[in-house]
C-alpha cells in the first residue's frame, strides 16, 4: 500500500478487519530478515549486490530484527514473496506501491494483494473499480483479492518499502527498504526487454526518474512505459492532479505489450 499524495498525511487502510477475518499475531515476520534476503534467487541478487544496497540492507536487517526483538509485530511473514514468485526475466508490468498493509491478516508479500479469504481493503475495491472500468469486459469483481494471479503472469507487485509494524503505516520507510527496491527497479529498467511501470501515489511517482535514467544507460534502449496516477485510496483516487479512477493503466499497458509482440495481461 502507498502513501496517498498529501505529505504527511495516510489513512489507514486496514481493509475493514471488524468485519473480516483477522489472522492470528505469528503472521507476522518470525525469522531473521537477513535469511530472507539470502534465500532471493540468484537473479535478483544480481541486481542489488554490487551496489550501495548491500550495505543498506545490513543496516536494515539489524533494524527490523531489533524491532522484532523487541516485540514489534512485523508484517508480512515473507517481505520478498513477489521476488521467489516472479523473476526478471519474467517481468513485464511492475506495479508500485508504498508499504504493505498494517492490519492483522493483510500483508502477504505482494503489493496492494491480500490472501483469499481476506476482506478486500478499499484501496483495492478501487483497483478493481478503475479495472472493471477501463477494461469495460463486463466481468464481476474478483471473489477475493489475491492478486497472485497478475504475479504468475509477470507483474511484479511491489512496494518501495517491504516490511511495516502493525498498526503504524510507514514505521519501517527510511530504513534501508529503499536501497533495495531503488536497485530491483533499475536493474529492471535496464534490462532490453519491454516493460510497463505503473507508479500509483507520490512515493511511488518519485521513481520515474531513476526508472528513465536506468533505461537510458542501455545501448538501444528499449523505452518502458511509465505511467503515473495518484494512489488508489478512497482520499485521493478521484482527486487532482491524475485521479486513479480514470487513470486507464490496464488498457494502456496491455495496448503496449501488443506493440512489443507481447502477449496483454489477463487481469
């Protein structure tokens, strides 16, 4: 989940829990973050070892496992599930959020995504409003929102901080999270296959410009697709300056794909 476009301002978007299914505490983080980390398949680790993230996320891991130490309930149980569940090469749509969800239950490693048998947050009734919408395919919402579905297609689902103390959205920005997602979207960014970046909220739209300077060190660049929107919440998905509904990034992303002879998503 994203930080909607009003600095210092969040609302919390724990998906209605007095009305859903609430999973026990041990759903949260319950290993050494750094195990996490070592356990990313070889790919990623290409793309985030040689550089300054190596470091931030020493700093991290000791972080988290201190709050952990200390009693904090971290969610999710496994920060880097959307990295084991799509690779790379597999990549064609990322989309970008902010942190995970905060409430009990929620979180489970995948942007905006909650599990099956989890109450849909309203961020992501919004989602699947503006989807229904743009896409105009006359389906009825999803049963659930596990978006797991978009991963095993290629959309990485992915937040620029991964991990988040229950109850305190945001507790765990400028702790390392950044170095590592920094290096993860470059490292997309400048590879030559065809790629559809879809930054929702202002944490997220600050990314364009790492996303243009990663593709621009390529010898033939292959231009990726970066699309902006103000955070999906119900705080500012209608607002100005580009309200989420509206936006029409699904239609957009697949008319993309096409022109690059790849197949569109089923979303």
């Amino acid at each position: 989940m994203s930080r909607p476009d009003r600095p210092g301002k969040r609302p919390a978007d724990p998906g209605e829990p007095g009305k859903s299914p609430l999973v026990a505490h041990s759903t949260g983080l319950a290993t050494p973050l750094a195990g996490h980390f070592s356990a990313l398949p070889l790919q990623w680790a290409a793309l985030w070892r040689a550089g300054p993230a190596t470091d931030a996320v020493a700093t991290l891991a000791s972080f988290v496992d201190a709050r952990r130490a200390a009693g904090a309930c971290i969610f999710p149980a496994q920060p880097l599930a959307a990295l084991h569940d799509c690779l790379p090469a597999a990549v064609r749509v990322v989309v970008l959020g902010q942190d995970p969800y905060h409430g009990p239950g929620q979180a489970h490693g995948y942007a905006f995504s909650v599990p099956e048998g989890v109450r849909v947050p309203p961020s992501l009734r919004n989602i699947f409003q503006e989807l229904a919408r743009d896409l105009a395919h006359g389906r009825a919402a999803p049963g659930n929102g596990n978006l797991q579905r978009w991963s095993r297609q290629g959309v990485l689902l992915l937040n620029t901080v991964l991990t988040v103390e229950a109850g305190a959205p945001g507790s765990h920005a400028g702790r390392g999270w950044e170095a590592f997602t920094d290096a993860v979207i470059a490292g997309l960014a400048r590879t030559p296959t065809p790629k559809a970046f879809l930054l929702w909220g202002a944490h997220a739209q600050a990314k364009s410009g790492l996303i243009a300077e990663a593709a621009g060190q390529l010898a033939q660049p292959v231009r990726p697709l970066v699309l902006v929107a103000n955070h999906p919440s119900p705080l500012s998905a209608r607002r100005p300056p580009v309200p989420f509904i509206g936006c029409g990034h699904f239609s957009q992303t697949n008319r993309y794909l096409a022109r690059q002879g790849l197949a569109p998503i089923d979303w």
